[in-house]
C-alpha cells in the first residue's frame, strides 16, 4: 500500500516533512473518536502514489497520554509499511528516546537525523554511517527546511519498501512495571548506540550580546514583548495589501449585484443575502488568509532564527501558572494584535490539549479592534483619566479570567501529571531558508482560506437573518423583537435592549460596535449594512455621544464596555479556532464560557457601578 508514518517529538520536524512532501494534497482532521489532530497526505515519485500520516507528536510511546495512545496503537496496528522515524541530530541524547521507546515495535523503519544544519552550526559532528552499522537500518543526515534533500528521501523511502529493514538492537528489558528501571534501560542503550557517532568540537557555548541581554530575567522580557510588538506590525503590513483589495470587494459588488437580482424581480432578502454576505463572507476571507499568511511568515522567520526558543525561556516560569509551557508567549502576545493571530500562532505548542488550552487563554486578550472602541465609548462617559481607569481594570480582569478559563479547562485539557518543565539548549542563529517558511506559510493560508469560508458564511448568515429588514428600519428585524422580549432579562445584566444588540454585534466584529450603536440610538444607517461594513457612511461621534449619554447611564456603559471586551472575540477567531483545534465541541464549550463571562462580568459591574450615584 506504500504507507509511510512519521514518528518524533515535537518539534523534531515532522509536519515540515510532510508539508513538503504532500504540498496540498493533504487531508487534516482528527483521529477517530479523539480531539487529536491527524494529518494524511499523498505524494507520487517515479509514477508510484504514497501516502503519508504524520503520527501525533510525542515524547514517547509508553505513557497514557491520547497523542501517545493513538501513536502506539497505529504502529503496532501494522497500517504503516515503513515508518521513518524524526530526531533532532542537534540534541541527540535526548531526541533518541524516541527511537528507544520505538525499538519494541518490531515495524521496518528509517532513522532520519533532521537538523543538521543546527547541529553543525553547534559545532557538532555525527558519523551517520557507523550509527546505521549498529542499528542497522538506514540512517539519512538530513535539513527539513531544505527543499533539496527531498529526492533523496524519496529515492530512500522507495528503496525501503521494497526492501525494509529492522532494527537489529534494543533495550534490554526491565522488570515488568519497573518504570524507572525500563528508563533507566533505554538511557543505557541510547548511550551505547551513540558511543563513538557524536563529537563536538566546541565544549562550552558563549552567549553572543544580545543573548545576554534577551536571557536576562527582567531586560529578556521586555525585548520578547518588543519584538513580538514589531512582529505583528509586520504581518500587519505584509498582509495590508492583500486585506485593502479585498476590502474593496463589497463596494464593488454589493451594488451591480443588488441591481441585477432586483432587476429580475428577485425577491428583497434573497438580493440581500447575494449581494451583502456573499461579497463580504470573499471579503472576510481573504483578508483572514492574508492575515494568517502574514503571522505564519514571521513566526516562522523567528522560529528559523532562534528567536521562539529565547522567548519561551523566558516566560515558561509565569506560564507554566497557567498550565501552558513558555511558548505559549508568542500567541498571547499576538493576540493583543488580533486573536486570529494568536489562535494560529498556536501551533507550536507539543499537543492538541496545551494548544487547545492556549487559544482559549487567547480569546481573554483584548485584541487591537477591542481597544479601538473602548476609549471612545469610555471617553463619551468619563474624563480621561477615567478611561485610563476603565483600560487599566481591562488589563486587570484580563489577568484574572485567564486564571479563570486555566482552571476551568486546565485539567481536562493539559492535566497537571502531563505538564512537564521546558528542556532545551538555546540554538545558534542561522541563515533563514526564505523559501521553505514562504511555502510553510502559503500552505496554512490556503488551508484556513478553505476551512473558513463555511464558518464565516453560515455566522453570517445567522446574524443577517437576525438583523434584516426590508426597510432599513431596526424595529423590523427579528433582533429588535428578541431584544425588547428579552430585555427584562437583560436589564439584570447591565444592558438594555439596544445595548445587548450591540453586544451581540460584538460577537460578529468588534470594528462594527460604533455603527450599530449608531444605528440604534441615532437612527442611521441599517444594522445589517454597518455589521458587515458596506454602508459608507460616517459616524458622528459627536452625535453619538449625545445620542448614548442621554439614552444610558454611565453603569450601563461600563457594562457594555466589559460585556463587548471579553465576549467572542469575532467571527473570524471563532473560525480560526475551529480550524486549529478540528473541534466544533471544544469551540463551541469556550465560546459558550466567553458569553456567559461576559454578562457574568457585566452584572456584577453594573451592580457595582449604580452604588455610585453619578453613575445611576
């Protein structure tokens, strides 16, 4: 069947092996009756079709965890004709624990030594061929980011199953259920396999400058922050181009559309439908792919260069409270840039529970379009220093809530007898290979392009039925009705009825707050035109004040103020973390935490507030 599996760590290179062999003739979703993800593809060499499975990345095949499970049931299954096996050539005597753990299989396999570009940067030199005489399978030095070592992987991999080989060596065994004494076997056997293969020139490595500074426990982080702040203005920028054309699309085609199908006498909502969402579902879209696009080419630049490995040094401590590893920093602090950078940027993390857990850590983090609201409803209330109060209470609650949702999901997600401290050596800096993380990148663009267009399109049209009328007119729509019915429910929470429309706006896109606000207190302008950004027309904040100060009171504010903050980031968060996770479940159950935080944390501000007279 020419059925190959890729077995390693994390981080050992797997997936960029099989993006580059598979390209996008890949298929990701997850294993069957399991939360984790699983990744077969195909690719054709010299007329033949193979098929690829990136097996789950874990740290062995022995402990209970899913990832390691379902890895050791499909190897043992016999499904994979050969299995190439990933360790890190840079550092070895640990990486080769995998290979330890896999010797018991008995299954035809290759032992592919990645990075080898870090390890000679390292100074480090392995004699492949005496390494292959003693296990006595192929052994292949290898670069994954190298798009020209693949012919020979392939010609390999070829040759292999045609005519396989097996391990000649294993662990000695340990007493049945001697956990420590069968570790303390493979160690052993590690040793001897690797006496005599490995040499560093260099004995100790020196920190360059700039290491110094950046490993430091105070200066370190404050260079992390400043950097990921210069990353995300760079995706920004990269994917600025793409997110302005794109934003052209509903201007373009809302209005010849509308006039076509009302031309044919099509019916009003129908003609809404095709030339309001459609035009902004393409919008929506692109401009999320390019955005993604955009993250992944700079996190992958950081990742190549050395950079992650020094951040997650230096947050794995205040992390690890959480119960996340210090990788999780890039996320989080992308996602005060945009939360679909920080749900993307996920994927660095070992597994699908630590990466699950950290996009919804990431949905607490006010993204950029939450503080372009917030001064503005504030400042219509309050004087500025007021404001500064309500962003720093933001901050604060932010902090909170993470422990909230840590605690909540923590256990279920990354149990603490799976969470383990972060052991690495600090890599050299090395010449970036623009190419592979150009191609790397392109391939999750398109992917989560595909994936998108379903969530996106079905939300919208949710919300349009929601906030449609024939006329323009929001005492029409089915979201008036349901907020009036509802809004002695609502007035519990803090918010009457056009304030829980804007809240569940907010849901939708935090940038369309102001203008269906505006719809609602000032009467202009159509709530489902503003929501999905077609209506051109501007908004007179001045008017709007007015409008809201004389409508609501200033508790009232600061409860819409918390619900819009920490309620669903947007749309396009909710689909990227469907896409990431392969989990509608597990989307749905931290959404569903988010809303009711939200209004939680509405009421009790609300309650708070109308203590104060001036604010009642």
């Amino acid at each position: 069947m020419n059925t190959v599996a890729l077995l390693g760590q994390p981080n050992s290179g797997k997936s960029t092996v099989f993006n580059q062999l598979t390209g996008s003739r890949q298929h990701v979703g997850n294993w069957p009756g399991k939360t984790v993800e699983k990744k077969d593809g195909t690719y054709t060499f010299n007329g033949v079709k193979y098929t690829i499975t990136d097996l789950p990345g874990s740290y062995g095949l022995t402990g209970n965890s899913d990832e390691e499970v379902i890895t050791s049931n499909y190897i043992k299954s016999g499904k994979a004709d050969l299995v190439l096996v990933l360790v890190d050539a840079s550092q070895l005597n640990r990486s080769m624990f995998m290979l330890a753990e896999f010797a018991s299989m008995d299954v035809p396999c290759v032992l592919i030594l990645n990075m080898m570009d870090v390890a000679l940067g390292q100074n480090k030199t392995i004699n492949a061929a005496l390494l292959q005489e003693k296990l006595g399978i192929p052994v292949l030095p290898f670069t994954a980011a190298d798009s020209k070592g693949y012919d020979g992987l392939k010609t390999l991999i070829e040759k292999e199953l045609k005519e396989p080989h097996k391990l000649i060596t294993t662990p000695a065994e340990a007493k049945e259920g001697d956990m420590k004494e069968e570790i303390s076997s493979k160690y052993k056997w590690i040793e001897t396999i690797l006496d005599g293969v490995t040499e560093s020139k260099t004995t100790t490595y020196k920190l360059s400058k700039f290491d110094r500074l950046a490993t430091k426990p105070f200066v370190g982080k404050i260079i992390t922050v400043a950097v990921f702040l210069a990353a995300f203005l760079v995706a920004m920028i990269i994917a600025a181009p793409v997110m302005s054309l794109s934003g052209m699309l509903p201007k373009l085609l809302s209005a010849p559309i509308a006039n076509l199908l009302t031309g044919w006498n099509i019916h009003p909502w129908l003609v809404s439908i095709f030339s309001l969402i459609i035009p902004n579902t393409i919008y929506f879209t692109l401009s999320m792919a390019a955005f993604v696009f955009g993250v992944n080419l700079v996190f992958g630049f950081l990742e190549e260069k050395g950079f992650l490995a020094r951040a997650a040094y230096q947050f794995d401590g205040p992390l690890s409270r959480l119960g996340l590893q210090g990788k999780a920093v890039a996320p989080l602090l992308m996602g005060f840039g945009c939360t679909i950078a920080g749900a993307s940027g996920s994927r660095v993390m070992d597994n699908w529970g630590q990466k699950m857990l950290t996009m919804a850590i990431v949905w607490s983090v006010p993204c950029a379009s939450i503080w372009s609201i917030v001064p503005v409803i504030s400042g219509m209330f309050f004087p500025w220093w007021g404001t500064i109060l309500v962003c720093l209470g933001i901050l604060a609650y932010m902090v909170l809530f993470m422990f909230i949702v840590s605690k909540l999901f923590g256990s279920k997600l990354a149990p603490k007898e799976t969470r383990s401290g972060l052991i690495m050596e600090l890599p050299p800096y090395h010449k970036i290979r623009w190419k592979h993380i150009t191609k790397e990148a392109w391939l999750k663009a398109v992917d989560i392009a595909k994936r998108a267009v379903k969530t996106v399109l079905l939300v919208s049209i949710l919300f349009w039925a929601l906030s449609y009328s024939s006329s323009g007119n929001v005492n029409e729509s089915l979201l008036y009705k349901i907020g009036t019915a509802i809004e002695p429910v609502t007035r519990f929470f803090g918010l009457g009825w056009q304030t829980f429309m804007g809240f569940i706006s907010s849901a939708f896109a935090k940038e369309a707050v102001l203008g269906v606000l505006n719809a609602l207190f000032v009467g202009q302008g159509s709530i489902s035109d503003i929501a999905f950004n077609t209506s051109q027309t501007a908004i007179d904040q001045a008017a709007l004040g007015t409008a809201l100060t004389t409508s609501i009171s200033g508790a009232e504010a600061l409860a819409f103020i918390a619900a819009c903050t920490f309620n669903i980031p947007c749309i396009m968060a909710l689909s990227s973390t469907i896409k990431e996770s392969h989990s509608i479940k597990w989307t749905a159950l931290v959404a569903g935490t988010y809303v009711c935080g939200a209004l939680l944390l509405a009421c009790i501000v609300y309650h708070i507030a109308i203590l104060f007279p001036a604010m009642a």
